[in-house]
C-alpha cells in the first residue's frame, strides 16, 4: 500500500476554503504553469509557406533538385509549377532529411485516355529516398489498393481514397519519423508517416516494414539523413509548392 | 543460426534471368499487390468539408451542440461563424467521440487593448470533454508557455508559435486518440494528439498525462466516448467550418 | 484555460480536516480499489513449471514436438533432457502460438576442442517458426556479435554476454509479442521481444525488423500463430525444462 | 510505383547457382555479420548475483540504504535477510536509479492470523520513490485486485496471482523503464514495467498512469533519478538478495 506521506495534501485542509486556496500552495495554479522555453514565432500566411520551412521548389526553378544520377534536374518550369520528363529519370533534394514535416501539392494529366491503372499518373515521393508514398491518379482508376495514391507503395492501404479528378492539384501534407538504427545495424525503431491527402488523414501514424520493393517485401537496411526523391514514372506529373521543415 | 531451408529463393536462380523472371513465382510483383479492401472514396472539394465528415457547425446554426449544463447553445450565430457569449457557459456536442480527426477554424478579437496574456482571446476545445486543446491570442501576447495557443494546457508547450494576428482566421487540424483503459480501471495507452496550427506542426503525437487541470497534477479516471466541449473563458472567440471524422 | 468547473474539489474542502476526510467523496480512498476481475490463482514451485504452463518438455518424451518435415521428432531423450540428432533436422511444437512467455534451459557441448565461432555450440529457437533467438556456446567464442548467444539472429545484439561455461545449463525467459497484420497484409506492429539470459536481461523489449534471414535483410510476411522451432544445427545442443504460458 | 533500379538484384542473377552465390556480394552471408561492439561479458553463477550488478543487499548489511527521513536503516538484519521494524518508517536506497533491471526476493510473516487483506504482510517496492510494486501476502487472501501482490498499486491488476504460501520466499524481477519529461515538465512517454513474479509475466510493458497514490487519481510530477523505496506498513515482511542493473 502507499506510504503515509504520500496520502496527499488535501488531506490536511483546514477552513476556510478560500483562504485555504491563497494559503496552500499545493492549490496555486501557478506552480504548473511553464515559462520557458518559449516557442518561436512562425509567420503562416494563407496558401504561403510558413517563414520557418526550407522551400524546396517555390514556384520558379530546380535548384533545391538534382538529377537521379547527379546533374541539373532534368524537368520542366513552367507557371509556377515543374512537371516530370518521362525517361529522364528522378529528381532529389540536394539537402538530406531525417524527422520531418512535408507539404507537396501535385497533379496528374488531364488526359487519361489510353491509361490506366498503374499507368495513369504514377509519380512517388520517396522519403529519404526509399519509402515511397505513392502518387497516381486514384481517381475512378482501379488498381491494387496497397499501390493507389496515398499508399504507402505495397505497404499500406491508404484509410479512404481522398483523390480528385485529374487535372486538379491534390496536397499531401506529411509528418515523416525517420527509422532509427543501432550502432550494430540493427532496427531500433521503424519508420513511422502521418499523411493527410487533400485534408483528410489517410495514413495515421502507419508503421514502415522496410524500404519499398517493386518485388517481394520489404526490408530495412541501416542509413542516415538522406533526400526526399520524385519519381519518373513514365507520367507527366506536376508538382508545385514544396516545403519542409525539420522536426 | 538460421536453417538452411530459409536460406532464400534467389540461391537457386538458374539463367538466363529473363526467364527466371518470368518461371520464378518469387520473383513476381503481383504477388505483393493487395487488391482488397477497397478504401471508401471521400470527395475533399476545395474549402470545403470532406464528404465522409460529420459537420459539426457549416455556418448556419449550432443545432449539433448544446449547453455545458443541457438546453440549447447559448452562443450567437452571424456571417457564417459563431461566437462565444461571456457568461453564458460552455457547449459541448451533442455527438460523442472517440479516436476522431478534427478540423476546426477560429478567430480572437481584434481588440486587444487592456486584455494581456491569459485574458486576451482565451477560448479552449476539449476533446472527450476533459482534455484541453488551448485557445489563445498568442501572437505577440507573453504567457506561459504551456497555456498559450495550441499548447495542450498545462501540459504540452507546442513546438513552435504559429499565431495569426487578432482578427485573422486561424486553423486547427487535429489528429486524436482517446485513452484506452482495462476493465479494472487501469490506462492501457495514454491519449495522444497530433496537431497542425496554420498548417504547421505543433504537437507531434504528444502524450497526455491525464485530463486538463487548471490546479495541480493531471491525472486519468475511466471514461468512454464523450462530446467535443468549448470553452467560455471571457472573451468573444469565433468558430467556422468545425467538422470531424471517426478514425 | 481549464473551465473553472474543472478547478477541482479541494478549493471547496472545508474544516475540520477529519471530518472533511470522512465526508468528502473525493477522499474515500475506497474509491479507487478495484476487486474485480480477480487475476487467476498459479501455482509456482520452485524449480518447477507455473501450473498454468503449457509444458513443452517435462523431462521424458517429445511428445510436444514433431520433426521439421512432419512425423516423429528425431532427436535422443535422456536423463530429463533432449539433444539434437546432427543432421536429423530441427523440430517444432505441435501446437501453434502468438504471444507467450517460454522458459527454456539449453546446454552446449563440454568439449569445444575444433569447434570455434558459429560451429561451437549453435542451435536456435525460433519463435513463431521464424524468428529467431539464437543458441550457442558464446563463453571465450568471438563470433559476430549479432550472431552470438541472445542474439535476435543477424537483427540484435544482446545487451550483455551472460554465457555459461559449455556443459553447463543456461535458462532463457522470453517475453514474446507476435507481429500484427492487417487485413490487406500490411504490418501493423512489428515483433518484439524481451529476453533474460541466466536472468541477466539482455533483449528489453527489442523490435524485429522481420524474419531472421541468413542472406540479406529481414523481412516481413504475413503470418498467423505458429510452432516454436528449435534448429539443428550440427552440434549436440540439449534441452530441458522448456514451458510456455499463452499471453 | 517503386523505381526500376529498386527491383533489386535477384532478377539479374544468372547460372550456375552455386557460383552465383559465391560471385554476387548480394547473396554474401557475411554481409549481414555485425561484429562490433562486444558485447561485455557478465558472469551469471546460479543463485547469485550477476557480476555487473549492484548488490542492494547481499546477506550483511543494510550499508547500501538510509532511514526514510535520513540516517542509518532502522530494519534489522538476521541469517542473511532483513526486516521491516514496524513503526520505523521506510528505507531507501543511497544511491539514486532510472531505467534499472531489479531482482528481490521478499516473505511475508508465517503468523497470518487476525491480519486480513491489506492488513497481512504489506510492504511495497517503489521504483523511483513514488511508482509502487505492491507486496502483499496474497495467498488465499482476497483483496482489491488492483493492491494485491504484484499490482502497480491502485493503478494495475497483476496478470495472475503466481503467490507463495506466507513464510516462503518468493521472487520479483522487473524491467523499469523510467518516465521521460521535456524541458518544460510536460511528460514525453509514461513509465513502464515488466513483473516476473516468482518466474511467472504478472505485468508486460504496463504504462503506469503516474505516482502512486492511496487516494485519488495517479498523476506525473517531473522528476530525475531517485532511490528504490521500501515501505513500512506495519507488517514483518522480510527481504533478501536484492540486485540492480542499471540499464
């Protein structure tokens, strides 16, 4: 049983109350208020980045980019927004990322025609390069559901599909935990994602098995902080508006 | 050691590889495709609430809510928001939840003189009544740390300080997990919460420690699904566009 | 803030303390004591098996067990212990598990004369067939560290080496939590494991990051309740004193 | 979709298999080795202490705990035990803990007559001052089940009752994971324990829901390291063989 001294305070109260209230200290509600630290202040401008976010693509050039295998990102600028190349290949972040909060707007053709699908507007964001959240037009477009937008890529079925039509821009908005490894390799804690597609939660907090396989499952290999990677799915997918912060 | 039998398939591949591919049940992609369940479609039109979300106000009346102590909701209903009456109490929905997502737009006065810290635009939304998702007018207005806005009071300083100006229009988007408990009584998992203010993390799936209290410790008591309960703190908050979804 | 309804009783209490003790509800220590449900009664012998167990081995016969290809299990029984037929091939239960608690005492060969690294000694017990704690005379035997005894094989090193000199009994108490999957067959929580070596804890609540793999990365497959298994492994590992407790 | 030179190697693998396997790095078992850090070697004698502990008590003398208000023990030491002096308040640990592994073996009074319930050898095991292991003799003794032996007092109902009869020595081993506080005081990740009671899981990975309290809610303060606390609750409750390892 516990001890005596820990029955507690309120125990011992005396009248009268109010005058108990100023007179104990146990009932200030002072004692668990807590000054510091303090929080910087983030500017949040509406349809803006915040002021705190590393902007990777803001609407004019590829210079947070670099090609899959080095060299200037290979894809396109045009009106604010820059779209993928089919056959040149991804594109990375020079930066590398570990923790992080991502915000990606992008948008898959119009034209559908002839697609479907896996083949309809296949693009993937790869956190630290190997897990994949996956971008496809999921919109009246049947395909397998571990491998339609906002899955994690033959992982995780998203919780509801929250797609728009083609031709419109969509949102991820991502909170990304990066894996942690042992010193011996081992896995000490996976890969864990939030991600609410165009506001709606579609991944909660899901855990990652290991890297995305196109065949078999699975696995985990130990790796640092490394770069956000978009893919070239043979799909001209827009991308717009791009900014992360580091958690 | 492990067992020769777990070895792996691809000891035994024999060429050409084209071939393997193709004869190698191991190595098809169609074997990690998962085609169901089906996840539900939601429409997400711009601006708008999901099509899949409870709406718990859409701007015309506070029929889904009502007073802290029963009867209808006291507050006044204008131009697509509502707003806070001082005196009048708090309301609670009339609708219990558990696990929820939860989107929720508010507003401070724009008048702030003679109303400092604590005093100045202090609302609150409780999730399942007892656990305090902090509002305040926390732009350029010191106050401790963990009770100003976006805090979870008097428990969890946010991240960083993602305030508007009075007057402006802010955001919460909230992703909630309500405390299990056993039959005995006992916590199994804390709740947890996960927190966008202005579309910029603040609470990254934060442990609670028990329900809010203004003096002394938190702590958990047993409880079900309950209602979503604002807070009448004095000032003249406004609210819009408050929807939520069952997770 | 906190509702004012929230401020807590004991602003009320009035005097006399004692009184106040015996008439406030809130101070009836009674309150909370929980009486039901009233945890099952087991039996704890020293030395012997929890009466709750399910015994795996008692000392006589390997009835639990069967041979890794179906049929009798091929290994020798003698003076309460079991020892592994060097190319016989492993065993298994014939039941099948998911989370458990198993004690097991093991013993590697006295004589290690040419036997060094991974050939002293080595056998495995694998939890749910595929997953495994690994067996072998670690005492003055380098070998990789995630290969040694209390190794999650190739996954995890133990935190401590708590080996016994060979030809002498050493005990495993294993905490064991199944991988969950869902029904799309993703994972949903990864394995974990708790083990004590000669009661010296070693693996605290360890995450597996799949099926123990002698090539390349561990991965995960779906799976329900299955066997344990125990490796042949070309040494003369025995056995004894092994029960499990279904969680 | 996962990016083509993901596919991985396996498709590329050409005959004959046996050479493959010595000529792709791949497919090298030795890849996959760790073989750093060492893990430290610990001797494990039966029925003593591990070598890297800390004997909390050894048989001789209670050199390693003080007086709960200060000063020298005042339980007395006989045939290689100790007892509680009933009346002389509790003792605690010199040396301050965290996360610890932590073995005790405990009796309670032969003599049960006239004492019931919480009234028949009670003691208690407080992790860090203020988290409570129940001890009690609870065989054939009902009370609440949530203060019997092996509860987390007041806060978790053990998995079964694994009691020895009064006047024999029984078991506690436990993995203590201490709670976690930011900067700001608020609470990162709960306590958590794991019981084996005389061999026997009676608490698996239990959150504990804050400190112990004998009336009202449990609830979390900040704190560090702190003693291991043994109460006197008036009952001649003896302990022997008392070992920490600090984790």
């Amino acid at each position: 049983m516990t001890r005596p001294v820990l029955m507690g305070t309120c125990l011992l109260i005396a009248a009268p109350a109010f005058a108990q209230a100023q007179n104990d200290p146990s009932r200030d509600p002072a004692k668990t208020e807590v000054w510091k630290p303090v929080p910087a202040a983030v500017a949040t401008p509406s349809g803006a980045s915040p002021s705190d976010a590393v902007v990777l693509f803001g609407g004019k050039d590829l210079s947070a980019w670099e090609g899959e295998q080095g060299g200037k990102a290979p894809w396109t600028v045009a009106d604010g927004a820059f779209t993928v190349v089919p056959g040149s290949k991804g594109i990375r972040t020079k930066q590398r990322f570990c923790d992080i909060q991502l915000h990606v707007e992008w948008r898959t053709p119009t034209e559908t025609k002839g697609f479907d699908g896996q083949h309809r507007g296949n693009s993937g964001i790869f956190l630290q390069e190997v897990y994949e959240l996956q971008v496809l037009d999921s919109y009246n477009n049947p395909t397998y559901s571990n491998g339609q937008a906002a899955s994690i890529y033959k992982q995780s079925i998203p919780l509801v599909n929250a797609s728009r039509a083609p031709g419109e821009w969509q949102v991820y908005d991502v909170i990304w935990k990066a894996p942690r490894f042992s010193d011996g390799g081992g896995l000490v804690s996976p890969a864990r994602i939030t991600v609410l597609h165009n506001g709606v939660l579609v991944q909660n907090d899901t855990v990652l098995s290991g890297k995305t396989e196109y065949i078999g499952a699975p696995s985990y290999s130990p790796h640092g902080c490394a770069p956000i990677y978009l893919q070239d799915h043979d799909s001209k997918v827009s991308y717009r508006n791009i900014w992360v912060r580091e958690l």
